[in-house]
C-alpha cells in the first residue's frame, strides 16, 4: 500500500497489536471465568440502569437477570433485555421535588383580603 492516497493525503498505519491484546484478554476472561463475568457485568449494567449502588435486596434480581443472560447465550445484548424486563429497572422513576413556597401571583382572588 502507498503511502499516500490518490489526493495526496498520508495514510496512517495503525498498531493492531494493541486491540489484537484487548480482545486476547476479554476472551481468556470470558472462557477461564463465564460466571464471574457475567455477574460483574450484570451488576455494573444494573447499577447504571437504576441510577444507585448495589443493595443486598438486588441480589435475587442479578440472579435471575444471570440466568436470563444464560439462556440467552451469555451475549450483552441478552443482559440488557434482562435489566429492560425487571421490575426495578420498569419501575424507577424520579421523584421531582416539590416546590412548597407560596408565591404572590399563585395566591388566589378570595385569599388577597384575608390576611
């Protein structure tokens, strides 16, 4: 390959070594410990879906999302239909404070003589 393109732009050669080791250790990862992995990487998906740390009481949850990925081949994208399809994840909404002074323009016409 020339080092230029028909523009005359330099082409840059890139070392595909390093994510040639990148994927050599998620792979060896994977095959050594398939359970660990999967159970860290639930919970750190969890986590992120819900917007708080881990809790005990998320234990069966991450669980039965591990068994979900499972039988979903263990691929990422069956652990993010499982994390979607639990309840906490369905259920999690943020309460919007509420905003409890009174303002002069939100006092009604009966109020403005009672004093």
């Amino acid at each position: 390959m020339e080092e230029f393109t028909h523009i005359g732009i330099r082409r840059h050669r890139h070392d595909l070594r390093a994510f040639h080791a990148d994927f050599t250790l998620r792979n060896w990862i994977v095959s050594k410990y398939p359970k660990t992995f999967v159970k860290v990487a639930t919970e750190k998906l969890l986590i992120y879906a819900l917007g708080r740390g881990k809790e005990w009481q998320d234990m069966p949850l991450i669980r039965s999302i591990q068994r979900e990925a499972n039988k979903g081949g263990n691929k990422f994208s069956a652990l993010v239909l499982a994390v979607v399809k639990s309840k906490p994840f369905q259920m999690n909404t943020k309460v919007q404070p509420v905003n409890t002074s009174v303002t002069a323009s939100s006092r009604t016409n009966s109020d403005k003589g009672n004093n």
